[in-house]
C-alpha cells in the first residue's frame, strides 16, 4: 500500500444543488460538473478542485458529489476529512449555510486542530488544519 492509500472520494446527495451550494459556501470554492462516465447510468456529478497535473505525486486526493439511484447521502462508516487553514472558518460556514457543527474545532496534538460538521444532506465531514 501507498503512503496516502485514498485517491478519490464521493459524498452522495438527494438534492444536488443544495449539496453544491453548500460546499461553494462552507470551502469558498466553485465545483465543476462532470458528465457521466457511464453513459447508460444517469448520474449528476460535480467534482471538487483539484490538481489534475500533479496526479499521485501530491498529498491528497481528487472527490465529487454524486446523485444517483440506489446510493443515499447520510451517517455512514466513512469520514472525508478536508484541509483548510483554520478549520474553525469552515466549521462557522457550514453552521451559517445549513448544516451543523457535531464537534467544534479541538486539538489533536502536534497532527493540528479538526472539527466534524453535518452538511445539508445529513453527512457526516471532518475538518482539518494545522492552526
């Protein structure tokens, strides 16, 4: 196994645009959409930004919403964890666009600071920063 094993995640959602609007607001970014990979199978999907040329070389990994039959959003045994530079901010975001902040901002020694919020749809979402 790799060092950073994750390359790709999916959140799923009932309803698109107010999952998309949610995560413009909280990560202060805009999604791109992406046309089905699987012509056959109807599914809306909206990545996040990411570093297309920098492939596996980078810390991280690329990831989407994703709305399509039989694949529900909700509590699951998952957590997307996303890095932000003071993970408090996006925490207040997510409360101010409709979700809800299951665990403020604590310390989790010399690894930073992480918070863990519901998005619109019910998802569970870590935050991670260093300060």
């Amino acid at each position: 196994m790799q060092t950073n094993p994750v390359v790709h995640f999916e959140i799923y959602v009932a309803d698109m645009a107010q999952a998309k609007a949610f995560y413009e607001a909280v990560f202060a970014t805009t999604l791109q959409n992406m046309p089905s990979p699987i012509p056959e199978v109807e599914m809306d999907m909206w990545f996040f930004p990411m570093d297309k040329e920098a492939g596996m070389s980078q810390y991280g990994s690329g990831g989407m919403l994703v709305k399509m039959d039989g694949f529900s959003p909700g509590a699951g045994g998952t957590l997307v964890y996303f890095a932000c530079a003071d993970c408090a901010v996006e925490a207040a975001r997510a409360k101010k666009y409709g979700g809800e902040i299951v665990q403020q901002k604590q310390s989790i020694g010399e690894h930073g600071f992480c918070a863990l919020v519901r998005d619109t749809e019910g998802n569970l979402i870590g935050l991670h920063s260093m300060q």
